[in-house]
C-alpha cells in the first residue's frame, strides 16, 4: 500500500514532517480523501511554510 508522510497537524511544528524544512499537507499526509479537505489542508500548510520563512529570514 501507499505510505503517508507523518506529519503533525496543528501546533508549532504543524505540517512539517521529521526534517524541518520539509512540510506534508493533504493526501501525502493524511491519505486519500475529498478535495476540500485537501486545499484546506494546503492553505494551512502555506501558512506554517510561509511563518516558517519568515523565522529564518
């Protein structure tokens, strides 16, 4: 079957998974499901990604 990347939902380490500059949303994370789920998911992950460059910057 298809592995999911592990990733964490919500907190500060949202979406990133066990590296740190990498980040997992949608069906890569949490497997197959309904496209709203998955742009929602996304939009959260731009989020953290974005808050994660800032912080580096």
């Amino acid at each position: 079957g298809r592995g999911n990347l592990k990733a964490e939902y919500e907190g500060e380490n949202a979406f990133r998974t066990s590296n740190p500059k990498v980040f997992a949303a949608g069906d890569g994370r949490r497997g197959q499901s309904l496209v709203v789920y998955a742009i929602a998911e996304g939009r959260r992950c731009a989020e953290a990604v974005n808050s994660f460059l800032r912080e580096e910057n």
